[in-house]
C-alpha cells in the first residue's frame, strides 16, 4: 500500500497551485496518492494532469460539491505504465530499453511490469538518466501534415544519405581486412538485405500511406466522407513492417558485436560501428515517432468518425 499526501488547495495562492500541486505529484513514489481538498471544483486540473501526465496517474472523484470538493491522485509508473506511455513521457529512452532487451516496436502496449521482472529498477534508471533531456518536438501540438513532413524531411532524409555512406565503409572494410574478419562479408550480407527491405519500405510509406493520412486530415477539415478501414489496415501495416525493422536492426548488431570494434582493428572499424549505432538509434527514435505519435494522431481522428 503507498504512501498519502494531503493538500488543502484553499490555503494556497492561486498563481501557485497548479505549479504546487505537479511538484508534490513528481515526489510521490509509485504507487503513492496525492488527496486534494477544495472549494470549487477540480476538472481544469484534471486536463491539465491528462496533458502533463497521461499514463502517469489514476484520478478518482471523492466529493463534488457544493461547498467541498475532493480528488484523489494515484501515481501509477513502473508497473502500470505500457511502453508507448514511457516513450511518450521521455522519448530519448529507447536505448535503455533496448539495452535490457524491450523491444518497444513489439511491446508498445504491454505494461513494463508484465514484459520485464525489474520494471521498478529499469523505470527508475529511466528517470535518473532522461529527467534533464528537454524534449524540444512538443508532438502534442504537431499537426497530422506536419508530423508526416517533419518524418519525410528529418529521418528519411538522414537515412537516404546514409544508406551510401554505410555501404562505402563496409565496401572498404571487407576489401582490406575480409581475410582476418570473415564476419565482415556477412555483415555486408544483412545490410544489402537490410537496405533493400527499409527502402521499400520507405517508398510505401512516401508514396502510399503518408499522403493517405494527409488526405484523411484535409478531408476531416473539409467534412468529406472517409472510409475508417482503409486507416486501420495502413497502420497494421506498418506497425508489422516496423517489427520486422525493429528484428533487422537487432540482427545487425548482435552480427557487429554490440558495435564494439574488433581488438587491434583499423579505425575503419571503429568509425564503421558508430555510424551504424547512430544509425539504429535514429532509426528507433523515428519508429517511434511514427507509432505513438503519427499513428496515434491518426487513431484519435478516426476515432471521431461515426
């Protein structure tokens, strides 16, 4: 059973409550309730806890009126978050997840206390390392066009130019040291098989699904008529491609030894496993970007279909 915080909101000054009332629910620990005591009622608190705080806590009503009001706050994290919910609250994560084996683009909607037995320890590490990591893309307020183009223009385009660069460097590698490294032409192997199955992919995405969810947008603006399925099915589809990157990518690294250069290598090695790291982790953080913002959006818009 956790721990209970009790604030009478009426003893403090306005301008302060809200900044108050978010500083004594971060301190809370798993588990814990923040009660509130008031004498008007709490539901702009409410919005601001689902905006700040979604996936964080459990709202319960415990007197409304007339003249008193009273909520109950229970902080819920390690054990009752899934993963989306943990990616959306700190978003630069995936790397620790993916470091104790949580595949993110599997588990999405799993709570961390079903997937992993540390849940609590790995939660915490979380927090430690990513509380001072400003989020600067605010996704919130993206629109659906604007998510699609910010995807096209920031993350295609960087593996776009990439795909070459990495290639040249394995080129070079299994030329010069093939002969002393024979995991390297099988490195080269999955990646030529890799780039293909990302660039279709990619095509799909650019050419198919992405203006399809721009026209789903403009047509809910201009209240046109929309077929749901046809939403639903393009987000299945890229949700299994993404597994299937997602499986590609740790595939990769386990070939590359965690990307840990051979002992007495070239610097040809070195240089090759950081660009390859770089790469993998922009290439969750776009997956990411894509299933629990860009498909999220499109979920929540669909939603308000008949």
């Amino acid at each position: 059973m956790g721990g209970i915080k009790i604030l009478d909101v009426r003893e403090i000054d306005k301008q302060f409550r809200k900044k108050i009332i978010l500083n004594l629910f971060d301190e809370l620990n798993d588990g814990d309730l923040l009660e509130l005591i008031s004498d008007h009622s709490l539901i702009p608190l409410n919005k601001l806890f689902l905006k700040e705080k979604q996936g964080f806590f459990e709202w319960t009503d415990v007197e409304s009126g007339p003249e008193i009001w009273k909520i109950s706050i229970r902080k819920i994290e390690s054990l009752n978050l899934t993963i989306n919910d943990i990616l959306k609250q700190f978003p630069f994560s995936v790397d620790i997840l993916e470091n104790y084996g949580i595949a993110y683009y599997k588990f999405g909607n799993k709570k961390l206390g079903e997937i992993s037995k540390r849940a609590r320890s790995i939660f915490e590490e979380i927090k430690l390392t990513q509380q001072f990591l400003v989020n600067p893309l605010r996704t919130d307020c993206w629109s659906i066009s604007f998510t699609v183009d910010y995807i096209i223009n920031n993350h295609h385009t960087y593996v776009k130019e990439m795909i070459p660069e990495i290639e040249n460097l394995i080129d070079h590698l299994v030329i010069a040291h093939a002969s002393t490294h024979p995991q390297l032409p099988m490195i080269r192997e999955r990646y030529t098989e890799f780039k293909g199955e990302l660039i279709d992919h990619m095509n799909d995405e650019e050419d198919i699904v992405f203006p399809s969810f721009k026209k789903l947008e403009n047509d809910l603006n201009s209240n046109q008529s929309i077929i749901k399925r046809e939403y639903d099915d393009s987000i299945s589809w890229m949700e299994e491609d993404h597994i299937l990157t997602g499986t590609s990518l740790k595939s990769m690294r386990s070939f590359c030894n965690n990307y840990m250069a051979p002992v007495n290598s070239s610097p040809g090695f070195k240089i090759l496993f950081e660009e390859l790291k770089k790469f993998e982790m922009d290439m969750h953080f776009h997956m990411h970007l894509e299933n629990n913002v860009l498909f999220t959006k499109v979920i929540k818009a669909i939603i308000t279909l008949k």
